[in-house]
C-alpha cells in the first residue's frame, strides 16, 4: 500500500468522523428543543449550533476536495504527491468575508438547514 492509500483512508475515516460530528450537533439541538422553557435563550443557541454545523460541513467539504483529488490518482496508477491536504488548501483559502460566505453558504445546504427553521419556530410556539 502506498502513501496515497493511507491518505486515502485516513481522510475517510476522518470525513466520516465530521459526519457523526455534525449529526451530534443536530441532536444536541433537538435536544435543546425539547428541553427548552422559553425561546429566547434558545433562539440564539440553535442559530451558534447551525452555524456550527456548517463550519463542521465546509471542513468536511475540504476533505472530500482532497479525497476527490486522491482518487483518479489510485485509479489510474499515476505517481502523484501525497499528503498535500494543507499544503493545496492553503494556496487557494478564501480570506476574510469569501472564508465566511463559505461557511454560510455549507450551514444553507438542505442538508445541514433542514432541521434549524423548524426547531426555532417549535422553539417559539411552545
């Protein structure tokens, strides 16, 4: 197994983990929900944990970027640079507000967005 295989696995295992990562922070926000007296603590606390959420999902994102760019390279055998995670993030990082609006637009995505809204308006009418 060469270097690229590990990576390969590596970044998986780990992308995998940000998964978990972030249904545990839908289920704390449930949880919070549910246990919740009055909305206004809750409110601003669903909308940290959203945003957490989606900061979760752009790091996620960045391991998928490298597992995708790992993956024709094990496919068709070619001789490619491993372990080049930070190194190629850190040559095109967004800075300030684009570093933001990337992080908005991950917490925005159906999948991570979905449950949010409709906690916070259980929040309210309960």
């Amino acid at each position: 197994m060469n270097a690229l295989h590990h990576e390969w696995l590596a970044l998986q295992s780990q992308h995998e983990r940000y998964e978990v990562l972030a249904l545990g922070v839908k289920l704390a926000a449930f949880a919070i929900t549910l246990c919740a007296a009055a909305p206004w603590p809750v409110l601003p606390l669903l909308a940290l944990l959203w945003l957490q959420e989606g900061v979760l999902k752009t790091f996620q994102a960045r391991l998928g970027e490298r597992l995708l760019a790992i993956e024709p390279a094990l496919r068709s055998g070619a001789d490619a640079a491993a372990m080049q995670l930070h190194s190629d993030w850190a040559a095109r990082r967004p800075r300030g507000l684009a570093l933001l609006a990337g992080y908005l637009r991950s917490a925005l995505r159906p999948t991570v967005a979905l449950p949010y809204p409709l906690l916070m308006a259980v929040a309210c009418w309960r």
